[in-house]
C-alpha cells in the first residue's frame, strides 16, 4: 500500500498537475452586459437578441473554452457596427479585462471566416468610452485554414486556447488559425466570455480541460 501511494505521488509529480475537468456553463454563471441568453430545451442556451455581449462571472476561469452551437438564421431585430455594417457572427471573448481591451475570436458567417483580434483602448472600460475604437485586425497567424461553412440548422464546434500570447483556434475539431497575439495581452485579466451580432443561436459552452 505505502509503496503504491509513493509511486502514485511519484508519477503525479512527472505528469506535472492534472488538467481541470471540463465544466459545463450555465446561465446563472453568465454576467450578460448587452441583449439577453436565454435557456433552450436539452439543457442547451439559445441568444436571438439582435447583439450580445457576455462574460462569466468567475474570472479565474482557463481560458480555453469550446462552444458547441448551431446557428438558426438571422435576429428578428438587426443591429448595425459603427461604420453601419451588419455583421451575423458569433464567437469567444478571452481575457476579457472589460468592453474595451479584450481577445475577440468570431466565427463571421458572411464572410465564412475565423477572424481574430484585439480591442485595446487604455484606461477606457465602458462602450461609451471607446465605441468601436482600438481594433487591432492585422495579426498574422502562423498556421491558417478555412472553417467548414456554416449553413441554418447545422451543428458546428467553435474552440479559443490562450496559453500566454500564443492563441490556437479550432473549428469542428480542425485548426483553423494559430499565431501569438501582440504583447500587450499579458496585460489583460478577465473572464472568458461570448459575443453575437444579428445572430440566432443555440449552444453549450464549456471551459477548461
């Protein structure tokens, strides 16, 4: 017995420490700042508000986070971007410290692409303050790969793994972008979260493992 547990100690401390379990997210652990998360039938969440913006509430999550959603077409409503464009999308928010310095990963479903960026606006923490200000769009991956093309009533898989600056994204278990983000990142702390525009959908999230 005493020498099992030696070498159980022994192995644990090889491996290093154990990945968290992957948990499921509900709608309790949302703090949702624009439009609304709805519960769905199968214990799934749906949004339909023509925009939304969320965060978890604990901001100690990984930040490493797999959506599992199925898109059901365009918001009743329609909200437009500052420049006025309609954008349907809907992806993850990383190290989201507050509305204006953030890690967006968006999933556009007009352009059928994964698009990265980084809302950076210093001392700015409200819309009201930075607007659609500080966008940094042009960073290069490393690794780049079209997603499937997301069609009405067709499950997709959406995955954001931020490991300090260097950011993996899957869709349908398949890399489709891979590259470090700029340095000011490490300066960010925040919860993981979602974000939608002019998108109807269903989904689950879930975060670590």
């Amino acid at each position: 017995m005493c020498r099992a547990l030696v070498g159980l100690c022994l192995m644990t401390l090889l491996m290093g420490p154990i990945a968290p379990a992957l948990a499921n997210v509900r709608l309790s652990d949302f703090d949702v700042s624009d439009g609304r998360i709805d519960a769905a039938a199968g214990d799934r969440l749906s949004v339909n508000s023509k925009e939304m913006r969320a965060t978890l509430k604990n901001a100690a999550t990984p930040q490493r986070v797999t959506v599992r959603f199925t898109y059901l077409g365009p918001t009743p409503e329609v909200s437009h971007l500052g420049d006025g464009e309609v954008r349907h999308q809907f992806g993850i928010k990383l190290e989201a410290q507050d509305i204006c310095n953030l890690v967006y990963v968006m999933w556009n479903f007009d352009t059928q692409k994964i698009a990265v960026s980084v809302k950076l606006n210093p001392g700015e923490r409200t819309h009201a303050d930075c607007l659609d200000r500080g966008y940094i769009n042009n960073i290069k991956p490393t690794v780049s790969a079209p997603p499937p093309r997301v069609q009405v009533d067709q499950p997709h898989t959406l995955h954001a793994d931020l490991q300090g600056l260097v950011l993996t994204v899957k869709a349908d278990g398949s890399i489709v972008w891979r590259g470090t983000l700029v340095p000011v990142v490490r300066n960010f702390h925040g919860p993981v979260g979602l974000r939608s525009d002019n998108a109807h959908v269903v989904f689950d999230m879930s975060v670590g493992g």
